[in-house]
C-alpha cells in the first residue's frame, strides 16, 4: 500500500514538472506517445529497495544520436500501458517485435529474432535475465552500444541525396535511407583491437573462467582445452603481438572463431572447438588458417594460436623453455661466480676495492707481488 503511494506522489511530482516545462524544451525527434514529457528530465529516477538511484532519464539529444532513433518507445517498451506505469518485471528484450517497424524486405513486423535465435544456439547462450553462471556470458547489450554505430553525425554528400530526391522528392526520406545502408557499405565496425578487448574482458577474468571451467567438469562436459588461458595465449602468439601495435589484418578473435560464410551472422553463432560445425574444429582449422595463409597445410597447423609454455597444454615447449631456464640461469649463475671467485682472490692477496686509473690492482700485494700498475 504504502509503496503504491510512493508510485503516486513520484507521478504527481513528475507530471507537474512536466506541464511546466512542457512549453520549453522540444524533443529533437518525434516523440508521438509524448514518452519524454516526462522523462526527459535528467534526475527523474527512483531510489529501489536496495538504495540504489536507477536513473529513469532519456535525454532527448541522446536519444535521437542512437541507432534506434526511429523506433518509437513503446515498440521496445510494450509493457507500458498505462500511467502510473507497473512496476517492471523483465523489461525489454532483444527479440521483440515491433509493433510500428515492418521489415521492408519481408513485409513483417521487424524484430531481431533471428540473430537471437542464432545466439541462443551458441556459446554464449543466455537469456535477458540470467542467474548464475549464465549471467558471465554476454547479453546482447553487453557488446553493443550505440556510439559504435554512429561514430559521426556528418550530412551526407549534396551530389548523392541530389540525385535520390530527384524521384523521391523528399529529402527527409533519401538523407535516412543513405546514412542507414552507407554506414554499412563504409563497414562500420570494430577494429582489430576492440575485438580483443571485447572478448578480453570476459576471457581474461581467470576466477570467473576458473568456475565456468570447475562447473562443466563436474557435469561432465569440460569446456575447450584452451578455455582457461584463451586471450592470455593469444597476447603472446604473433597474431596478438601485431594486433596490440595496431596492425590491421592479423588475425582476431572472430576470424577464426566466427564463422565466415556469413561474418555478421558468424560473430552471433560462436561454437567451441568440440563442434565440428565449429570453424575451430580441427577437421576445419586448415581452411580457418587458409582465409589468409593461402599456402596453409596440416603442418601449419603446428603452429599453436593460443601458444602455451605450460606443461598441461604443451609439453614440448614446457621442457624446451625448462631446458632454455636451466641453461640461461647457469650462465648467469656462473658469472656471477666467477667473479665473487675472483674477488675472493683478490682480498686475500691484500688487493682494495679502489678503482684508481681505471684498476682495482694498485697496491703492493701481501705476497710482495708488485701489483702497481705505472703511471
Ligand atoms: C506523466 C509522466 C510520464 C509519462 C508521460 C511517461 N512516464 Fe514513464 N515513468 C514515469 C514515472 C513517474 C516513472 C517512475 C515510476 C516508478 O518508480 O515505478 C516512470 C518509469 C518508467 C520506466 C521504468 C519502469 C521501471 O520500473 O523500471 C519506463 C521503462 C518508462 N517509464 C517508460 C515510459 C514510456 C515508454 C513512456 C511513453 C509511452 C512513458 N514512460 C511515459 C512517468 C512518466
Ligand atoms: C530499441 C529499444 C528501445 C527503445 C526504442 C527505447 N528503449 Fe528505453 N530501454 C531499452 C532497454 C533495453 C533498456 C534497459 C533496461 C532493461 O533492460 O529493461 C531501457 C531502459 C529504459 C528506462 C530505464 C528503465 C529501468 O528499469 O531502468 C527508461 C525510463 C526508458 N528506457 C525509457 C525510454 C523512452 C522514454 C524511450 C523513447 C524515447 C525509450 N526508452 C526507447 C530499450 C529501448
Ligand atoms: C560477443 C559480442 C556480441 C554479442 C553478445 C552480440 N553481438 Fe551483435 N555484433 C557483434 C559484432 C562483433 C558485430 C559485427 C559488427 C561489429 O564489428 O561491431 C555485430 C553485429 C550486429 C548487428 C549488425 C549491426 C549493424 O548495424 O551492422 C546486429 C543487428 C546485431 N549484432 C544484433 C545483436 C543481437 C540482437 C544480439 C543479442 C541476441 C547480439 N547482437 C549479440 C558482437 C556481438
Ligand atoms: C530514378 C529514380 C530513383 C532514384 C534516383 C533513386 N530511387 Fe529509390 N526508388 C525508386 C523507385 C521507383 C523505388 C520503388 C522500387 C520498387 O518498389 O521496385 C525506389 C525504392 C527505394 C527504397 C525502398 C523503399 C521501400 O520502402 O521499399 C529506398 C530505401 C530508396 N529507394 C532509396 C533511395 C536512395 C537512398 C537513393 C539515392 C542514393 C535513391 N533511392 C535513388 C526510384 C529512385
Ligand atoms: C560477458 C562475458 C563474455 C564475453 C564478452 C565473451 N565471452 Fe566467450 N564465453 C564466456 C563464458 C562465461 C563462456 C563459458 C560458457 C559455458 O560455460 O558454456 C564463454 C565461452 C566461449 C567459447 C567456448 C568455450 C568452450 O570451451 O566451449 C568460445 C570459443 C568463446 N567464448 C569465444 C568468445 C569470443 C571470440 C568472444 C568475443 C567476440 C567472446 N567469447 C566474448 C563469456 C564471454
Ligand atoms: C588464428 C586463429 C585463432 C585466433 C586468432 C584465436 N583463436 Fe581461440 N582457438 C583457436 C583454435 C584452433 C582453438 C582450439 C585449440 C585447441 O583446442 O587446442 C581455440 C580455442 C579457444 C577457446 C577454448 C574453447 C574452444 O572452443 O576450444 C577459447 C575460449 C578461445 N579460443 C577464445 C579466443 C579469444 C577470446 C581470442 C582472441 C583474444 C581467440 N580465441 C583468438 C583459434 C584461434
Ligand atoms: C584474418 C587473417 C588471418 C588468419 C585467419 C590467420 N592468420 Fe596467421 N597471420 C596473419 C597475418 C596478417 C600475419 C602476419 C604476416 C606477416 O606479416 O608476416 C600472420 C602471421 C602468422 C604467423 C607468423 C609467421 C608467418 O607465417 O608470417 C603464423 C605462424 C600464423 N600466422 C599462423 C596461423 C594459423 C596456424 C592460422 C589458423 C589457425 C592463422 N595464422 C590464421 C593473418 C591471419
């Protein structure tokens, strides 16, 4: 009871700031369902139960810089329905449709549901809300944000749009449809680098692997052998060298774990190594490797993408860099010897440590040698 008072007040309250400035602030796109009326107001929030300031504000500036500038609110946010609105359960979900947007090539409500339904049979499976050891793997909103997608708000060339507007006579129409397909012909999207980082920070966070590792040994299913040291490996293999001083075209994460028949619909569908659909899987790594080693054999197979001088990944190379150890700590082991040796030596026979015209041999030995170098 007492909380519905509080969704009360908080409507009261909001509503009247939003009369009040109603007359001020414009929205920079169409806000017909007049969502912004109200929250358009940078501290509109609430504080949950737990004390924590959820942030209800979209800034109308920015949200007409995003991608889903055209898709009106309630097309994602179909569960709002009435004012004061219910308190919210799942929110809004990747594979929704839109109730206004129709795909033009279809002819149906648009909806990202084939990507996610792609998705669901990766990896990375999971839904919007997970528990568990679901909630490490990514979500949808985990790899994309907007400015990605939009990295600068450029008018499009005069000599173009002139053209298109001369059959579709509105200039509205032709400057949205150029920025919506030359983004994707100009190929916006992640260099080399931010894919690392983007699969970095996941594969890098050895506790959080450690118990993904520890979870599917105990059902019976153990991830990759190379699940536990995947983005350490790859910094040391020479892809992952060139890729960190910004070489473009060594291979990342996603060339050879995506598929390539299709990159887009390849990056939603990652399998592991065990999946002989996987480009991973060793029957497919020659034509993985291929893509750009076009001399690509069996043999060069040898060479490791996630190299490892750890005995439990490669034993070989565990013993050549022991082996390399021994040697290297001998020498320098030796040295260091011989000269305490040496020093040892000299002490006894009487000799300073002074270091005089470039020697430490200057003074009469005790065994009457004459150690006195001439001036
Ligand atoms: C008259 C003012 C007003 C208008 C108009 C309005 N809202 Fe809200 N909205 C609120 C208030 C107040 C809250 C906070 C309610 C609460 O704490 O449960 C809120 C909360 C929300 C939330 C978060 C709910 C939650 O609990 O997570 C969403 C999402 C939302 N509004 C979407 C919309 C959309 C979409 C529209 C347009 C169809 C809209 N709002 C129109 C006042 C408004
Ligand atoms: C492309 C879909 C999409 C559109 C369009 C969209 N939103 Fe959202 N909105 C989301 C997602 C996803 C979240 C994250 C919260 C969640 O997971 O439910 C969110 C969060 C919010 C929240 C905070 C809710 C909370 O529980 O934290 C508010 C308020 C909100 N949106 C209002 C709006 C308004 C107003 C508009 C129109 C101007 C709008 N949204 C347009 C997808 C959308
Ligand atoms: C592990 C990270 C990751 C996850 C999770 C992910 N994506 Fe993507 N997505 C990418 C990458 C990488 C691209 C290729 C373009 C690029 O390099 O940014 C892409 C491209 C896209 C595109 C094409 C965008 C354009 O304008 O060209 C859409 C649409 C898309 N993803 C939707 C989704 C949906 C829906 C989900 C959730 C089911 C999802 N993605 C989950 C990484 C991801
Ligand atoms: C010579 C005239 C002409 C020019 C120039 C032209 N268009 Fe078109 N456009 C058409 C016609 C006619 C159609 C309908 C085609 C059909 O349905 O087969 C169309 C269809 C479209 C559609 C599909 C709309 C829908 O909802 O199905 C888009 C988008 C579009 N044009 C964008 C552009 C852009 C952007 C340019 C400039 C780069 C351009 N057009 C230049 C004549 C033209
Ligand atoms: C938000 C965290 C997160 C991000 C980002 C992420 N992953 Fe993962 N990934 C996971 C988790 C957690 C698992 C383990 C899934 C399981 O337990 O089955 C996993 C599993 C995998 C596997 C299969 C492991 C196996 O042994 O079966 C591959 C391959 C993989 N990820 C590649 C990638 C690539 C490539 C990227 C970058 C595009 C990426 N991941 C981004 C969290 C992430
Ligand atoms: C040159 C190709 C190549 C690159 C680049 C590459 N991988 Fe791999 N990755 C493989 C192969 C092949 C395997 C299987 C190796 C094995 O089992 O010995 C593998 C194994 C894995 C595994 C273990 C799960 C499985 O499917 O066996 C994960 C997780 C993984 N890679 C993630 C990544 C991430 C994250 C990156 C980027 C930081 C990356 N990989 C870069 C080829 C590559
Ligand atoms: C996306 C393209 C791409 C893919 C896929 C790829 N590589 Fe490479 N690789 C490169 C580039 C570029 C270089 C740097 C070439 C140079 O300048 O020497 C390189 C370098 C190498 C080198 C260093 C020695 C040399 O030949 O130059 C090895 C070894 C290597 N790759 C192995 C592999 C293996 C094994 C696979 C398959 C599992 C693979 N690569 C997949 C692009 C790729």
């Amino acid at each position: 009871m007492q909380n519905r008072l509080k969704y009360w007040l908080l409507f009261a309250v909001v509503s009247a700031l939003a009369l009040t400035g109603l007359s001020t602030a414009q929205a920079a796109f169409e806000d017909d369902e007049a969502c912004l009326m109200c929250h358009k107001y940078p501290r509109m929030g609430r504080v949950t139960e737990d004390g924590v300031f959820r942030s209800y504000s979209v800034p109308p500036e920015m949200f007409s810089n995003t991608v889903h500038r055209n898709v009106p609110c309630r097309d994602c946010h179909n569960y709002i329905k009435e004012l004061p609105h219910r308190p919210v359960e799942t929110g809004v979900t990747c594979d929704q449709e839109c109730h206004t947007k129709k795909n033009p090539a279809t002819g149906k409500p648009f909806s990202h549901k084939p990507v996610y339904d792609l998705f669901q049979n990766s990896v990375h499976a999971r839904g919007k809300i997970a528990e568990g050891l679901d909630a490490n793997k990514p979500y949808c909103i985990s790899c994309h944000t907007n400015p990605l997608y939009n990295p600068d708000q450029t008018e499009p060339p005069k000599k173009v749009v002139d053209r298109c507007e001369l059959c579709h006579e509105k200039l509205d129409f032709v400057t949205q449809w150029y920025s919506h397909t030359s983004r994707r012909v100009l190929e916006v999207k992640r260099s080399g680098e931010e894919i690392v980082a983007l699969c970095s920070r996941c594969h890098s966070n050895e506790k959080m692997l450690e118990r993904h590792a520890a979870a599917a040994e105990e059902a019976g299913e153990p991830l990759g052998k190379k699940f536990l040291i995947a983005a350490k490996s790859y910094e040391e293999s020479f892809h992952g060298k060139v890729t960190k001083y910004g070489f473009e075209g060594a291979a990342t994460c996603l060339d050879c774990h995506a598929d390539q028949e299709n990159y887009y619909r390849g990056v939603h569908g990652i399998l592991s190594s065990r999946d002989p659909a996987s480009p991973t899987h060793k029957n497919n790594r020659v034509e993985a490797c291929r893509q750009c080693h076009e001399y690509a054999d069996e043999k060069f197979l040898a060479v490791d993408p996630h190299p490892s001088f750890d005995a439990k990944y490669n034993p070989v190379l565990h013993k050549a860099e022991a082996i390399y150890g021994v040697v290297g700590n001998g020498v320098v082991i030796a040295l260091i010897g011989l000269s305490l040796f040496e020093t040892f030596g000299r002490r006894r026979d009487g000799v300073g440590w002074r270091i005089r015209w470039g020697s430490t041999w200057w003074r009469r030995s005790k065994r009457k040698r004459k150690r006195i170098i001439p001036k």
